[in-house]
C-alpha cells in the first residue's frame, strides 16, 4: 500500500473534486471521496485502485459526515488532508429567492465544510498535524450582481478559514483558503447552478448577469488540471498561504476589490476616527 497521504475530498463526481481526485490517483495517493451517490462517484472517477475509497454522504447530516471520517481512518488508518470542495452556485435576488433555496445553499456551501471540519478535527488534532483545504470562490470576496446569497455563502467559507488557520495553528494543522475564478468544468450549467425560481421582471441588471455567466460556460479561463495539481503542490509544501485567490481573473478582481476597499477606508478615515471617546 502507498505510503502517500490520505486525502478526504468532499464533491468528487465532477467538477474541481473529479479533477483533482484522478490526478492524486494517479501520483499514488491515497483518497476517499464523497458524493451524494456512491455509484456515480465510483464511475466518475473510473478505477477499482485500492488506494480509493467512494463514499456516500450526505454533507448536512454531521452523522453521515463522521461516519465517511471514520470509514477513512479506519481504511487508511490515518487522514493528512481535507478538501471541503462540495458545492454549488446560487443566483437571484434576494427578493427572488425563497427561504427553501436559501437554507439549501447555506447547508452545503458553508455548514457542509463546518461539519466536515468538526468531525476531522478530532484525527487531525491527535495526530497534531494535517492540512484543511477549503474551497471559496472569488464571490466571496468580490461578488458579482445577481449573485448575493452565493457571495454570502462564499464570504463565510473565507471568514472562517481565516480564524480556523489560527485556531489549530498550534496543534500542528495548516488551514488554506482556495478561492478559485472561472474554471472549465460544469459548475455554469444546471447541474452546479441553481437560479431562483422566482423570476421578479424589475430585476434586469440581475437577469442579464446571469445570462452572461451562462454564455461564459465551455470559455473558462481555468484549466481544472492545473488546479488540481495547485492543490497537490499545497498539500507538500510546508509553509501553505492561509489564502489562495486561484486563477488571473480571480487575482485581477481581488486586487481591485482591494483597491475599492482601501479608497474607502481612506475617504471616510475621519468619519471613522471620529467616534473615540
């Protein structure tokens, strides 16, 4: 059996998940992957290897989530590094979405990595070591029209990370934020991309923005091969960035939001001085 690391990975069937576990696969590693069905997963991912293991999990159930942490452990009886990846896009605004599409998006894309986090703690945390990998997006720092909930969701990912990586600093455990742009992968179509059912006609700055996000698929910039391999390269490197903006869009449009940030403090540097005792 390798004497690689074991990899947990969380939205494996398609996507950045599918992508990077075939390549940690292929360099020898060993991983076990979810998705809400095995089989699909198991067929996805194409291998019966040895050093896989195909999970069924329900990410908002915190009992299924320990128990596919257990089934690792005790398959490859240890766990060096987590990848929550799970997730979807959300659009519409806030008007237009009901509660139903909202609590959905808010289970999967940031209590999901909670539960996840919590229950791999405890290995992680005895072992006094490993690696949290979680998946944001760019929306979670610079969020577009159209998309607020997703960029709600996205920005608690990047909070939360930000002061997990402190938190289990001292017992060894790096933490990573991933916040990826525009990968080539199927995230712009129906299966990763849900738009509010309610459609409100007024909102037509948020209805052509999610037209143009839909003409943007199969033109991605991102290649999710080379992403797969960023995430490997962090995984060995021993001194990870606690935040990763992954792909030049992604780069470009944090470094402006950061520049929108910084006029703003400026502007109102008085205003916000001013209410000292």
């Amino acid at each position: 059996m390798s004497n690689k690391k074991v990899w947990f990975v969380t939205g494996a069937s398609k996507g950045l998940g599918l992508a990077l576990v075939k390549k940690l696969l292929q360099q020898g590693y060993r991983v076990a992957a979810t998705s809400r069905n095995r089989e699909s997963l198991a067929a996805a991912v194409g291998t019966h290897d040895e050093n896989f293991l195909p999970l069924q999990v329900d990410l908002a159930d915190e009992k299924s989530v320990e128990k596919a942490i257990a089934d690792t452990v005790h398959k490859f009886k240890t766990l060096d590094v987590v990848v929550n990846n799970a997730g979807y896009g959300i659009g519409g605004a806030a008007e237009e979405l009901s509660k139903a599409e909202i609590d959905e998006s808010f289970a999967i894309n940031i209590f999901a990595v909670l539960n996840v986090v919590r229950k791999a703690m405890p290995q992680l945390r005895t072992q006094r070591s490993g690696h949290i990998i979680n998946v944001s997006s760019i929306a979670g720092l610079a969020g577009a029209t159209g998309w607020s909930v997703y960029a709600a969701v996205k920005s608690a990912v990047i909070g939360f990370s930000d002061v997990l990586a402190q938190d289990v600093a001292g017992l060894g455990i790096k933490v990573t934020m991933v916040a990826p742009g525009a990968f080539r992968t199927s995230f712009l179509t129906g299966e990763s991309l849900i738009i509010a059912k309610n459609r409100i006609e007024d909102y037509v700055d948020v209805h052509q923005s999610h037209d143009r996000y839909y003409a943007m698929d199969g033109a991605q910039i991102g290649d999710p091969d080379k992403a797969a391999q960023t995430f490997i390269d962090l995984a060995e490197n021993p001194q990870p960035p606690v935040r990763l903006y992954l792909g030049p869009d992604a780069y470009k449009r944090a470094v402006d939001k950061l520049d929108l940030i910084r006029k703003d403090l400026e502007d109102w540097k008085t205003v916000a001085h001013s209410t000292s005792f």
